[in-house]
C-alpha cells in the first residue's frame, strides 16, 4: 500500500529489497534488490538505480523483466503514446519454484492476472489506456507465497 500511495502522489520510485534492523543479524534478511545494469562498476549500478531500473523480490535467482514498448521497469516515457505494448517475463531456474500468480497494476489497481502454475511464463499484451499520465507496474507472487515487486513505468496519452 505505501508504494501504490506514494505514487499516486506522483512519486518516482521503486521498490527495495533491504530492510532496516538494527540488530546483529542485519543484512541477512532474505531479500534482494536487482539491479539492472549493463555492468558491475560504480558508475553503471549508481546510473541504473537513479533511474529506478530494479525490482524487490524474496527468491533470489528468480528473474523478472517487466517492458512497455521497450522501456524498462523504472523508466519514464517521456514521448506521448496511445498504445502501450507490455512484455514480461517471469524465470526461475529452479524447476520446483513455481509461478503462482502474475498481476499488473495500472494506477494503483490490479488490470491483469495470470496464474501460470510453472516456473516461467511471458506475457505480452497492448493496453490502450485513458488519456493521462499513468504508471504500471508488476507483482509476482510464487507458489511458496515470494513476492517479487517491478519499478514502475510510466506513459502519458494525449488528449482529455
């Protein structure tokens, strides 16, 4: 709910997978947050994470790629569109993991389910969203109850 809240406040952001213990155990807390990045320098993880490109998730060799017209999680698409062309896919290497549910969300509410029962699935569909400026983002549920969370994408549709 804070996520959804703050970004109907119009907050750009995405979620983290750390936590905030003060205890000896800190650091060890079975979340994760993956970085998209095109290397392992300071320079490129520091650019990824300004520009949100990074999801949360508790299953730590699940893989998540979530696009809308080719624009990764995290991005703001700054060219007007009418349509949006979403792409994600869902992968883990771990046969036994499965995928017990998919939702995209589109301005805080759930537009989409799917409930693939394996462990990996792609998903492709167009929207064609009211006129505005919108975010959509994707939650993965698996099988075990893991949440994995997306970074936002957010389009503008002319008109209105």
């Amino acid at each position: 709910g804070w996520m959804i809240r703050a970004l109907d406040l119009g907050w750009h952001l995405a979620p983290d997978g750390s936590d905030d213990t003060h205890a000896p155990n800190w650091g060890n807390c079975n979340r994760w947050t993956v970085v998209l990045a095109p290397g392992l320098t300071r320079a490129n993880m520091i650019a990824a994470l300004q520009q949100r490109h990074c999801y949360s998730t508790f299953d730590r060799n699940c893989r998540l790629s979530f696009t809308i017209n080719g624009a990764t999680m995290g991005d703001i698409i700054e060219q007007p569109v009418t349509a949006a062309a979403v792409t994600i896919d869902v992968n883990d290497p771990d046969a036994d993991d499965a995928i017990r549910l998919i939702e995209l969300y589109g301005d805080g509410e759930v537009i989409q389910t799917d409930e693939p029962g394996t462990n990996q699935r792609r998903i492709e569909l167009t929207l064609t969203p009211e006129p505005g400026t919108h975010y959509y983002f994707v939650k993965v549920t698996q099988a075990d109850n893991q949440p994995i969370w997306s970074a936002p994408i957010w389009v503008t549709v002319p008109g209105g």
